[in-house]
C-alpha cells in the first residue's frame, strides 16, 4: 500500500509548513486594512446627584 510509505508525504508536509511560516504571515502583515477605526476622544462621565428625598 502506497499510502502508508511516510517518505514522500513528510516532505511535503514539511515543505508546507515552511511555506505557511515564513511566506503567508508577511503577506498578512503587509496588508492594509481601508476602514481602521480612528481613535476619539473619550468624554468623561460626570454623575448628577441624587435629588430625591430619603423618606
């Protein structure tokens, strides 16, 4: 059985996995994305005061 005989297949794997690791990730980082969020300002939070009475 042809399938079971791993010298031709490790290579490929291994061929695989150093193309997956060295070549798509740069490929990834070099992209650049068009609707990037910009950062706004945060308005800071000032409570009102409890009005209501107690009773």
């Amino acid at each position: 059985m042809p399938q079971l005989n791993p010298a031709p297949w490790l290579l490929v794997l291994l061929f695989s996995w150093l193309v997956f690791l060295t070549m798509i990730p740069t490929k990834i980082m070099q992209h650049h994305f068009m609707g990037d969020p910009a950062p706004q300002v945060a308005k800071k939070y000032t409570p009102t005061s409890w009005t209501w009475p107690w009773h």
